[in-house]
C-alpha cells in the first residue's frame, strides 16, 4: 500500500485552455505540494476532468478534500459550466457551482467569470487573479492589465470591477507571426529593443494603420534585409502600441498594476512607461495562488 | 497527327501565387483561347514553370510564340526574377526580362514588379493592371484601389505611380476568421448588411480598438448568439473600416477606381460611399488582359 507523502487539506486549481496546475494546500494556506498536467479544457470531454484531476493530484486526498478551481474549466465545454456573474460585481464574484464527481472524497467547486453586457465582454479565470491582487492589496482603486492570448484592462473601484475590456493583441500576435506571410519574415525567436520601440511608437501614434504596418514587415524583409528578430519585436511593438491607443480611457491618470507572465509584462510596463504611466508588475501564478485561497476562506465562510 | 484548333499569335499570362490564367492572342489583340490552371508559383520549383505552362497552353503553340507574363512568376521564387522598378515610375515599369526555355519555339518575357523605398512597399501584378485600365483612361490622374490578399491604394499622376501603401486587409480576414478563436464565432459564409455597415462605422472612426471590437465579436457570440453570418459581416467591415481610416489621405477628395473581384470591390465601393467618396468599380481580370496586351504592343515596338 503506497503512503500519501502529502495529504491536501484542500487543493487550489487554475484550470485554462491548454494547461492546469494544482496546489497541495493547508488548512492554513501553505503550499505543501504543487502539480502540473498538459491536460487542459480544450482536451477534455465534460467526463474526463474528474480522471485528469485525480491523475495529477489523487495522492494527496486522504479522505474528504475540497476542490476550488478557477478558468476555462467552468465554461459551457469544461466540466461543469459555472454561468457568468455581471458587471459590476465583487472580483470573486458570488456562485461557486459545484462539479458533480464519482470520488465520494472529493467536492469540487468552480469559480464563476465576469461577463459585461455592453460593449459585450467576458473574463474566466482573471477574477480569481484580481480577487488575489486585491487581497493583497486592500483597498486599491485603479486599473489592473492582464497581458495574454486576450489581455484584459479592469477598472477597479471599492472592490468591485467596474468595467473591463478585452484585446486580442496575444492571439494576433501569434496568428500573424505564424500564419500569415509575414511568417517568411519573423523569426520565431529573438529580439531587438529598438524595433519593438520604433512598433510601440507607430502604434500608438497611428493605430489605425497597423494592416499597412504588418505589410511594411514583410516589405522591409524583401527590400531592406529587415532581420527576423526585428520584425517580431517591431510586430510586437506595433501591436501593443495600437492597444494602448485603444487603452487609454482605461490607463490615462490611473494607479496601474499589470499581472501577467514576466516576459510579456515588462513589455507592457516598458511601453506604459513611454506613455508616462507608471504600473507596477505582480507576479501572476502567485496572485492567482491567492485568489484561489481567498475564494476558499469564503467559501469555508 | 493531332490538328491545333486554336494557334496563338502571342500568349498573355497571369501567373499568381495560387493559380495560373492564359489567353490565347491574335495579333490585333482579339481573345482566341482562355485557359486556367492551379499550377500557381507557390507550388512550382524553377524548373517546373515551362512544363506547367506548355502542359496548359502547348496546344496553342504553332511556329514562334511570345509569351508576356505578369504576377508572382517575376518573383525571387518565380520562374525568373524581374526585379522591382521604383517609384515613381511608369505604371508599366520598362524592363521586361527573359526567362528560360527549352521549348525553341517559346520566349517568355515577365513584367518587373514595383518597389517603394520608403515606407518599404512592393507589388507585383497590380503594376499590369494599373497599365491596363489607363490605357483605357488615358491621361486619368487619382487613386487606384485593388482590393484582395494584400489591398494596394496606388497614387496615379501623369501616367505615373506616384506612391502607393499594402494592407494585409484581406489576409487578416481570412486568417482571423479561420485561425483564432473567432472561428468558434464566425459563420464560414452567408452576410447581414446591417453588421457591415456597423464593422464599418467602429472601424472609420475608432480604428484604434481593431484588437478590442474582434474580442467583441466572440463575446457577442457567447453572450448575445451573435449568429455567424453577422459575425463574418461586422469582421469585414471593421477591416475596411480601419483601413479606409489609415488610407485617407489617398482617398480624400480623388477620383477613385476599384480593381479587383466583383464582391469584395462592392464592398469598399459601399465603404467608400458612406464617406461621400464615390468609386468607379473595373473589371480585374479584363483590366489583366488590357495591361499584358499594352506590355507586348510596347515590346513589339
């Protein structure tokens, strides 16, 4: 019989798209024990979340153990959809739905996203990140960017996010770079500090020629050598730069804070920065850690 | 002893990146033959571009023929490369270079591209077509729109290109459509002239929020059942919408001509329209042949 090295006093779950991670928790919120599986909700049939988790974590439930997940695994395709909650609301919106399971030991809830009714939008997972951030933070007002695939601006106000929108400057960016025939001019890895500059600029300045900026990459490729590494941080550049443009009703004048990956937040604190505006950068699988801990301790009331 | 029905005094040859279209010429620039093939330039090494050729319009073949080819064949992956002529300059850059041939009785002459040093600019193909509608329009000064893959927006002065500027309009829309998560949200046909008119609208006038308003998209989806055709009707009009706003300055107070399909040409003659910039609309592939047939009246002197 094999011994438990790590028994889960709950087990707190960020469950996206292609990945999920789990953390080992006790009653006291340590981290005993932390695991990661490539089996995320875009691979997974409704009845093979509860077989994925357990393959991950089943070795630190001993007896009955809470589950509190947050992401993509509560939308309509994950295990269990847990509907959205509407601006304005609490960061941890209210509803966490339970997730039927066969494991007599195990409670699994989910915690909803954020929908906003008009312009339409929606967030699921971001929630529990800026529930973290503000446990942290009491009390902080402003306005919190959650660089990604779809990167998020949220106004914060006493609490509550206010309004938020989304920009899919990530997916592009990887769509454009890959698919598109700029893909002859960008290379897949590398960097040039002064093309993203040059692309940041272009952008915010004039962010209604981007689909003419794209071109000029491929232009500058085939007539002035224009190096893969350039072209990809000028794209980057570019990109970023007409999303700020975009922005700004949500940066100008606020108190900042970006949670992201390190890598593409310091990207999006360095062009704040030309603009003036100073933002600080949270550490985002932390923060989510405490969003996931502070929805428990509701929870547990 | 197989008899040729048709014998072609000269051949002209549009030879794309996808596909391939020939006409078979009398000597007074009559139509004898029309023949198409898949075998376009991205499909083709060096050496496969005679055999595709012959294997389409060898029948046509009697005694010495010439061949003028305009398009993708020119480029550096081409059967030759005819390397670009810069700005301004002649709407049919002089230039024509010789490929090779096997065949003794074929010589084939490929119509040089157009380059633009800065900003760094290039087309290939749409030179023959400018060509071709102004020996049509002769002494017509104003802007030339071709809208397709990459849109070109070409200033014409004095039988010159001036300046012109690509956007990747339509590569956008099919790769955004077909390879981001829109495609959940998007129907893969069908239209609602009400969502044009309202991508249109967003785009002119805040072209900056391109990022946020395709977000939007899928999020209306989620929330509001969008349906697709409205979906695949607004991403068209936020397009045209964010380009026309960069293209301004080619279009504000010009005489305007549209080069290109008949659906799309409609659409940015519409787009045009709503920004009291009316726009005559001409026939791409008529056009195609106009400008070969000005390119070998002007190498047969």
């Amino acid at each position: 019989m094999t011994q438990n090295t790590v028994t889960a006093d709950w087990i707190a779950v960020d469950w996206g798209t292609s990945n999920m991670r789990a953390w080992a928790m006790s009653a006291s919120g340590t981290v005993l024990a932390e695991a990661t599986s490539d089996q995320g909700m875009g691979k997974l049939t409704k009845d093979g979340f509860e077989p994925a988790l357990l393959s991950a974590v089943g070795d630190w439930i001993n007896g009955p153990t809470t589950v509190i997940a947050c992401g993509m695994v509560g939308s309509r395709q994950g295990w269990i959809e847990a509907p959205y909650v509407a601006t304005p609301c609490g960061t941890l919106p209210d509803g966490l739905v339970e997730a039927p399971t066969l494991h007599t030991d195990l409670t699994v809830y989910v915690i909803p996203g954020i929908k906003q009714t008009n312009p339409a939008d929606v967030m699921r997972g971001e929630e529990t990140q800026i529930s973290g951030f503000l446990a942290r933070n009491p009390g902080w007002d402003g306005v919190i960017c959650l660089p990604g695939t779809h990167t998020k601006w949220v106004h914060i106000s006493a609490d509550e996010v206010v309004s938020f929108q989304t920009f899919m400057t990530g997916e592009l960016f990887a769509t454009i770079a890959n698919e598109t025939v700029l893909r002859h001019s960008i290379a897949a890895d590398g960097w040039d500090d002064a093309a993203f500059s040059a692309g940041l600029d272009m952008g915010i300045s004039r962010p209604e020629r981007l689909a003419a900026r794209l071109f000029s990459l491929r232009a500058n490729g085939l007539l002035n050598d224009m190096p893969g590494n350039a072209a990809r941080a000028q794209l980057s550049g570019l990109l970023i730069g007409t999303e700020l443009a975009a922005a700004k009703p949500y940066w100008l004048g606020q108190q900042i804070a970006v949670i992201g990956d390190s890598g593409l937040s310091k990207l999006y604190i360095t062009a704040l920065a030309t603009q003036a505006a100073p933002a600080m950068q949270v550490n985002a699988q932390a923060i989510t850690l405490a969003g996931l801990t502070t929805a428990y301790k509701r929870m547990k009331g």
